[in-house]
C-alpha cells in the first residue's frame, strides 16, 4: 500500500467519522399527550369537569375541537413541547408517549 492510498484511507475515515458524529441526533421526551388548555396547568381535572369528559382522551379531544392544539406535557419537567403532526397525535392523545425532536424543529413521534 502506497503512503497516498494509506493518507487518502485515512482521510475518507476521519471525514465519515466527523460527518457522522456532526449528523442531528435526536433528542427523545416522554410525557403525556394532551390538549395544550390542560397542559397550562399540567392536569385535565377542571376541563374533564367543564367538559363532561369521563377520561383524559376525551379531555384532550374536545379541548382540541374547541381549539386547543396537542402538545406533549413533561410532569417532570413541568415542560409543554409543540408537537408537529395534529392527526398522528390524536390518536395517542391522554396517553404516555415517546416523543422525538430533532436538534431543530418541532416534536414528532418517535418511529
């Protein structure tokens, strides 16, 4: 093996490994699906009882009709993420969820 094929090795190596290492991750949440109007306060039970709700989902549904947008809420945290497909996220709204955001952007389910 020739000095330039072993530098040009080494070079297409290192440019790969920096390429990949600078590649955006994905940053991954947990928390609860909801309605962004119960994620103010970080619970349903005055809108389950405005809205006649029996359970979180039918909280979050109707708050969304009403105009509320789904969002993932952090307990822990106490954080409210911006979640970016409304019509995936209905169907796992009042439930826990994994959520993925990309270094830049809105949350989206993780696949």
């Amino acid at each position: 093996m020739s000095i330039k094929t072993l530098i040009s090795s080494v070079m297409v190596s290192l440019l790969f490994g920096i390429a990949s290492w600078a590649a955006p991750q994905d940053t991954k949440f947990t928390g609860e699906i909801m309605d962004s109007q119960c994620a103010q306060t970080g619970s349903h039970e005055m809108k389950m009882k405005q809205e006649g709700a029996k359970n979180a989902k039918q909280c979050s549904d109707a708050c969304v009709k009403a105009g509320g947008k789904y969002v993932l809420y952090d307990s822990a945290s106490k954080t409210v993420y911006q979640l970016d497909d409304q019509d995936k996220d209905k169907e796992s709204s009042g439930r826990r969820s994994d959520c993925c955001r990309p270094q830049v952007g809105r949350v989206h389910p993780c696949q």
